[in-house]
C-alpha cells in the first residue's frame, strides 16, 4: 500500500547509515525533525465534497486525500504540516475508454475541473488541486492496467494507459517482450504518466525515451475521441503524436498507449568505475556517447556526490577499500568521480561495446572496478526515492533539479547550479549540501541534475521560502545556459514560469492556441505547464 504522506510503498524504508547522519550534522548542521499532521485530523477537516453523484465517483475522504497531491516539496510540506492543503472533490476509477468518455461529459455537464492521475509520484506539482468556484474531479486510472494486444511481427503492443512499471514489464515478458523504460518512479509511475510528461527511463542509451517509444494510442479530450495511427514513419505534415507528449493533461485523457517493444535482451550487466578528475570524466564519458557505443546507461557524478554516495552506502568497510586502491592507482579520493555504465543487446555486441567503453576509460586515466557497485546500483535504483522519506524524518528536506544542456555548457551548467544553490542558503545564514551527476549521455549533450539537502525553516511557510529561493536561482542558471528547464520531470506547477525563456513568445502562443481548441472551457488541468 503506498503512503499517504510520503514516498513509495508504505513497507519499504531505506536506512541512513549512522556515518551518513554523522556527515549531514557536518556538512548542513544539526537538526530535529518537526512532528507530522496526524492523518485523523486530515479526514476530520477535509472539506464537503462540492460534486453531485456519479456512479463513478467516491467522495471518501481518504480517497480524496491521497489523491490531491503529487511528490513536489510544496505537497510534502502541505501533507506534513497540514497547512495550505487543497482536496479535489472527488476521485473517478474509470475502467474503459468510454468511462472517460462519460467522465469528461459529466465534467462539461456540471462545471467541474478534471485532473488526470496515474501514479502521484509527479515532483513538480502536476496533481496539486487549484482553487476556485468550479469542483475538482481527480480521474485515477490505476483500474485501467491491462496489456490489450501484442504484435510481434510489427514490435508493437497496445496498453492501458493507468498500467505501472512492473506490471507493464511482466504482462511483456511472458511474450518474450520488454519496453525497456526505468525510470527512478518506476514501481510507482505509470505508463501514460510517461508519454504526458516526456520521461526519460535510466536505460534509454539502448531502448530511447518514451517519445521513441510512444507509438500512439487514444486520447479522449473535451472535443472527443482522438486517435493516434502508429505509423512506423509519415512524412504527412507534422507528427500530432508529439503535442499528446508532454502535454500533462491539458488537452485530454491518455486512456491506450501503443509502444514500440523490444525482444528480452541476451545480456545485460552494469560496470562501476572511478575518474581521476571532473574533466577526466566529462571528456570520457563525451568519448563513448561519441563513439555510439552499445550501452544502454552513463552516469557520471561529481567528486561531491561521489564522495555522497560511498558515505551512504553503509559499506564503510568497502567504501574505504576502494579508497585505498584509488590511492594505489594514483587517484586521490577528494577529486574522484564515479562512472556507472551499462550494456545491454547481444552478448558479442555487448562484450565489443564493454571492451571498448574500459579502453576510454583508462586513456582518460581511468580504473575499472567491475560489476560490484553496477550491481549494487541497479539493485537499489528505485530504492533511492525511499532516503526522502528517511532524510525528512530526521529533520533534513531533499530535492532535486535538473536540465539539458549542449556538452560545451555542461561544467558551467554544473557548476553555476551548485554555486547558485549555496549562494541562495548563504542568505539566510544556512549551509546547503549540494551534489550533481550527468545521468543521461547524448552525442550532442548531456543531462544535468542536482540533489540538495538543506535544514527545514521554523515554519512551512518558511521552509518553502527557503526551498523557492535556492530552486528559483538555479532555474536562473538553466535560462542563462539556454538549457532546457526539464530533462525527465515535466513542466507542471514548479516549472510554469521558465518555460516561456526556453519556448520563445510564438511557441508560447502554439501551446495556448492548441490547449484553447481542445479544451475551450479550460477544465482540464488548470494552471499546470502555462501559468
């Protein structure tokens, strides 16, 4: 069962180890985590339900609850102090394509607002309610979850769009069959939450982002049913399939999703490794996204996060032998950067690929550690999520932020996020810990993202003070990069005010333009993506 307040299955936890409490006190300062809104008081006080009957709709307070926010820091903070909480009216379970149907008539009927839902984890205030006069209609689509129909002839197979990661993978497998998309929410993400929000999956070097594998589907929308042809290739004007991606439910309802699939791989296996220097390792890991090489993930991570993450992996005793051989090899602990990678495809092409990603690696000055830390890494990578639930238990807030930028501004792009963060803590005489790794690899670019942990304010209202300032000077940096200012997370709420620097005054005016013909009466997630 997934917590009502938190990140995640609500039996799944992931320790902080007691060197890593020790270095947080160290590195942010000491703190005490503050007492949670009990879940009682919510349902007490939760508002009347302002929506007539639907055979359809339960107005449970509970159900409303859970679904009235997404994972972004302002529903943290909301869910745990109680303040500023907003409710939809109501939660829809539609189990067709024609229950949407119904749904969105009934909406149009009796002046509501719909919200989409699949699987909350949105970080950037996709689901939060807004509020006004007209009733808010959370639409859950977790009962639609089947695999309709496969064809593996043509690589191709049809879902319901409410369907989660794993269930999607194992409905695939047992055809021989995987999608091959990770992305860290995947137990918990939903497959028409990725073609709305644009996701990159951990894997996507090999099986490409949800926009390569998004073949097309259903949309139902305020004007009808619209259906999207998966066209292996048109030269028919432009590809309509790419405003249903990442449009976050301003134009309708993803209800079938038709996906491009991929044989069960022959191989697999993930590689750590350690770079003398940040230079060293942007300029190879550069090399082999260059080189095209058959890998399927690159992640790359600065010397602080490096040093981060051997601090909380609770293998102090290991942590400290790869040190030691760091140091045998030339290579101080204090400057070195990780590298994660992987493979994936046929055995021969795979074993060539690693043959020659250990070959960049070392002419850079690099050491190879093996599959021990790929393993471990891949064991726990959607087990990451689960230390926000524990770093906010002990009085620490987390978040992250990231971008695309061209390879010429990656250190930049770096460098100014983390400088911006701390200079924006600085401010209120607070210590921020702030650490960033490449985590997608483009011949062309990469991706930039950054996590930081910073001390809660007195007060929600200050604590979201804090967070506003430190996220806003980095969104800053992205505009002045020319970044874009979403790599995998979406627009939604957090995101709405930079988007115009990165779309320009006429692509801004295509988005209103097309979101006003679809959806004329403005129901369908207000004031997410356009402010």
């Amino acid at each position: 069962m997934l917590r009502w307040n938190g990140w995640g299955d609500e039996n799944t936890t992931m320790e902080l180890p007691r060197a890593g409490k020790a270095l947080l006190n160290e590195w942010v300062g000491e703190t005490a985590p503050s007492k949670d809104y009990p879940l009682e008081k919510f349902l007490a006080n939760a508002p009347p339900s302002r929506l007539p009957e639907h055979r359809l709709v339960t107005v449970d307070s509970m159900e409303r609850l859970v679904h009235s926010h997404g994972q972004s820091l302002p529903d943290w903070v909301a869910l745990r102090s109680g303040e500023a909480m907003s409710f939809v009216d109501g939660v829809a379970y539609p189990q067709t394509t024609q229950d949407i149907v119904e749904l969105l008539d009934f909406a149009s009927e009796k002046d509501i607002n719909i919200i989409p839902f699949g699987g909350g984890t949105s970080v950037v205030g996709h689901l939060t309610p807004r509020p006004g006069e007209r009733p808010v209609l959370c639409l859950s689509l977790e009962r639609m979850n089947r695999l309709l129909w496969i064809d593996p002839g043509s690589s191709l197979a049809l879902f319901e769009a409410g369907v989660r990661g794993p269930d999607l993978e194992a409905q695939l497998a047992a055809h021989g069959f995987t999608l091959g998309h990770y992305p860290q929410s995947f137990e918990c993400s939903t497959l028409g939450g990725w073609v709305v929000t644009r996701s990159s999956g951990q894997q996507s070097m090999y099986y490409g982002r949800i926009e390569a594998l998004f073949a097309g589907g259903e949309m139902v929308t305020p004007k009808g049913l619209w259906e999207l042809l998966p066209h292996p290739a048109s030269a028919a004007g432009p590809d309509l399939r790419q405003m249903v991606l990442g449009s976050e439910g301003r134009m309708g309802v993803l209800s079938t999703a038709k996906v491009r699939v991929s044989p069960l791989p022959e191989f697999e296996a993930f590689y750590g490794a350690f770079l003398p220097s940040w230079d060293a390792g942007v300029n190879a890991v550069r090399n082999m996204a260059v080189a095209r090489l058959p890998l399927c993930m690159i992640r790359l991570s600065n010397p602080v996060e490096t040093v981060t993450q051997l601090a909380l992996s609770g293998h102090e005793t290991q942590s400290a032998l790869v040190k030691k051989y760091l140091g045998l090899r030339g290579i101080s602990a204090k400057s070195a950067c990780m590298i994660l990678f992987g493979l994936t495809g046929q055995k021969a092409f795979a074993n060539a690929g690693l043959s020659q990603a250990k070959s960049i690696i070392r002419k850079h000055g690099g050491v190879v550690v093996g599959q021990t830390m790929g393993n471990t890494w891949k064991k726990k990578r959607f087990l990451v999520p689960y230390l926000r639930n524990t770093l906010w238990e002990a009085g620490y807030v987390v978040d992250t932020l990231e971008t695309a930028v061209t390879w010429d501004k990656v250190t930049l792009t770096m460098e100014g996020f983390e400088q911006a963060i701390k200079e924006a803590a600085a401010k209120e005489n607070e210590k921020v810990h702030v650490f960033t790794h490449l985590s997608h690899i483009y011949p062309s670019g990469s991706s930039v993202y950054t996590s930081y942990v910073f001390r809660p304010g007195k007060t929600p209202q200050q604590t979201l003070s804090r967070w506003k300032r430190m996220k806003d000077a980095a969104s800053n940096v992205i505009t002045r990069m020319g970044g874009t200012i979403s790599h995998q997370h979406g627009v939604g709420e957090d995101h709405a005010p930079y988007l115009p620097a990165e779309k320009g005054k006429i692509g801004m005016e295509i988005l209103k333009q097309t979101f006003a013909h679809m959806d004329s009466q403005g129901r369908m997630n207000p004031g997410k993506l356009l402010e």
